[in-house]
C-alpha cells in the first residue's frame, strides 16, 4: 500500500475515530468533555497516519490495540496485517470489521470483502473465500484477481481429491485464465502454470507437466517459487539448464537480465556455443550482464567487442560499451583505441 494511498486512507477512516469518541443518546456528556474527546481522537488519528505512512507497522499496530475497537480500526488492522504478509489474522480482522454494528462505508466494506477473500483464497480456504469475492462484485482489475483466484482454488480441491473427472476440466481454465490475466497486476501467473503442470503430472501426461516446467523455468525464473522448479525438473539449476535449447537459454538470460539478476544470467549463457541464428543477441545478453555484474568487466569488453562485429540492432550499443568496460578494467589505453 503506497504512501499516499495509505494516507487517504487514514483521512477516509477519520469518520471512525470519531466515532469513537461521540456519546450516545443515552450518555450525558458536557460540551468541555466532548472537545477533549474529539481533539484525543484527532492527535490519535494524526499519529496513526504517521505511523502507516513510514510504514512503522507494529507501532501502529500497538497504538490501533489501545483505541476504541471499530470497524474502521478493525478493517485498517486487515491492511496492516495483510501488508506485513499475516494473511490468517488479516482475513479475521476484516471480517470483524464487517460484523461491526456500526457499518463501513460501502466503498470501504466492498474492499474489505475482496481482501478477506483474497487472503482466505491465499490461505487455502477457498469455500470461506468464495462467498466474499460474490459480495464483493469486484470490477476492472479485481474481476481477473478474483477469477484467478477462483480457478486456482478449484485446482487445489481437486488436486486435494485426486477424483480424474474433476481435474481434466481444469486444464483448458487455468491456460486461459493464466493467459487472460497476464497482465494483470495482483495475479500469480506463475502458481497457475505451476498448477497446470502438477494437474498434467496427476493426470498421468508426465511429459507435458515436465514442458511446462521447463517453460516456467525459462519464462519467469524471478519468481519466488522459481527455485522449486529445479527439483521438480530432477535436479538442481545447473541440471535444469541443461534441458534447455539455445533459443530457451537466451528467453530465461533476458528475464533473469530484466530482474537484475545479471550473475544467473551470465550463468545461463556462459560457455555455450550458441548457433549462428542467435549469435548476436546471444552475444549482447551475454556481454551486456558481464558488464552489469560490475565484476567481469575484462570479460565482457571481450564478449561485447565480438558482439559488436555482429550484425545486429545492437552492435554499435556494444561496440561503445566494450570501450567502456576496458576503461573500467583499467585499460585506458585500448579503451581510446575502441572508441
């Protein structure tokens, strides 16, 4: 949760604390009395802000503990919770928060519901989830989260119950929904391919669950799940790699290089002669994650200079970084002469 949105937040929770501090009907409190609730539960809401906006969890936490219990405070107790990743506490907080007598604002209450479903579906509590995410009517990009969510739900029961009728159906859904969601942010691409291929495996069809591993390996290696893959695959990283053909190393180097992750990438391509079709970029994946790895830059002055008597996009690119490296390896000399 951002910032600013952490702060319209607390603004938009104000009417809570406020709440919080008015007298019922029924409760005879002088107007001095009165103003000095309200300016408590003013400084309180100011020091909660404060505390949400640096992201000083705990401390807001703590001071939530020691105000009124309401459904404002309930529901900003599922936000930190969820944030600091302790999805079981956060789906309780909001369903308290929901349960309140004193009713969120629909805004706040429809979002309420799509978090407490979405870290039930998290938790694996997918008939708990199923009923919040309907209430919910989530729109735009949480209609692919919740779908996402529904069909990877559907998978884990089944894979639960092993019953073949149920899983064969959920191939078709979790490709598609996998595709459609894609680009959406929220949605774990990665653990719906990954569910596809234990259902494959389930089914018996060994050889396409081990493709599709393969696929994942190669497409979305930054994944934090990834290093599951190796094993499932038979081996370690170095063993998985092996698997792959030329064209596949050269698609997972360029995830790996467009996660920073410029060592695995280096890794992935080193000491593989790769064909003429793919010589050049190969070459520039190659050259250009020695250079970014900051410590192999002799290397890939080298690699980039032959990048560079390569036709392709991005010889000339190459051609001035390899200057650069030899400049940064302490040879300034031949680094005049390149450039």
């Amino acid at each position: 949760m951002r910032a600013r949105a952490v702060s319209s937040l607390i603004v938009s929770l104000g009417w809570a604390a406020a709440l919080a501090a008015q007298p019922t009907q029924s409760t005879q409190v002088t107007q001095s009395t009165q103003a000095e609730q309200a300016g408590q539960a003013e400084q309180a809401s100011e020091s909660l802000a404060a505390l949400v906006t640096r992201h000083a969890d705990d401390e807001a936490l703590a001071l939530l503990d020691r105000l009124a219990p309401t459904a404002g405070h309930r529901y900003l107790r599922g936000r930190l919770l969820e944030r600091q990743g302790r999805l079981a506490e956060a789906a309780r907080a909001y369903a308290e928060a929901l349960a309140d007598r004193d009713p969120l604002p629909d805004a706040v209450a429809s979002d309420a519901r799509f978090r407490g479903a979405h870290a039930l579906a998290r938790l694996g509590r997918c008939a708990d989830a199923r009923p919040l995410f309907e209430a919910a009517s989530p729109t735009g990009a949480r209609r692919g989260i919740a779908r996402a969510l529904g069909v990877e739900c559907e998978a884990r029961e089944a894979l639960g119950g092993g019953r073949r009728e149920t899983l064969e159906p959920l191939l078709a859904d979790l490709e598609r929904v996998a595709r459609d969601t894609a680009a959406v942010r929220g949605v774990d691409t990665f653990s719906l391919r990954a569910l596809r291929a234990e259902v494959l495996e389930r089914l018996g069809r060994v050889s396409e669950a081990r493709d599709a591993r393969l696929a994942l390996f190669v497409e979305l290696p930054d994944h934090p799940d990834g290093g599951q893959l190796a094993a499932l695959l038979g081996g370690d990283t170095a063993t998985s790699l092996a698997l792959l053909t030329p064209a596949q190393r050269l698609a997972r180097a360029d995830a790996l290089f467009s996660a920073h992750r410029f060592e695995e990438a280096v890794e992935t391509l080193r000491g593989v002669e790769p064909p003429s079709a793919i010589r050049g970029a190969w070459l520039h994946r190659l050259g250009m994650s020695l250079y970014r790895a900051r410590h192999h830059y002799a290397e890939a002055a080298r690699v980039l200079a032959a990048s560079a008597r390569e036709r392709h996009p991005h010889a000339q690119v190459d051609a001035f970084h390899a200057a650069r490296a030899l400049a940064r390896a302490d040879r300034d000399a031949e680094a005049i002469v390149a450039l």
